[in-house]
C-alpha cells in the first residue's frame, strides 16, 4: 500500500496512491514525526 500526502497550507491530506489496506496489518513509514497527524490521518 502506497500513499501520498499534500499540504494545502496547515491543511494536510493524506490520499492512497495503490493497494488496498482493508483487513491487511500495515507498517507505516515516515520520515519525520513531529505531531503525528500523518499517523492519525491513516486511521
């Protein structure tokens, strides 16, 4: 599963890129965490 993520000034969007999590164990990467809002928008 790939996603990416865009800003739209403090506004982050997260969108699914290929692949489908539904049911699946995911690992998620990132480079830098500094509030964690990439992790909560992959919920």
């Amino acid at each position: 599963v790939i996603c990416t993520k865009v800003r739209e000034g403090d506004k982050r969007i997260v969108r699914l890129k290929e692949g489908n999590p539904a049911g699946c164990h995911v690992v998620i990467v990132d480079d830098l965490v500094q509030s964690g809002g990439t992790l909560i928008e992959c919920q």
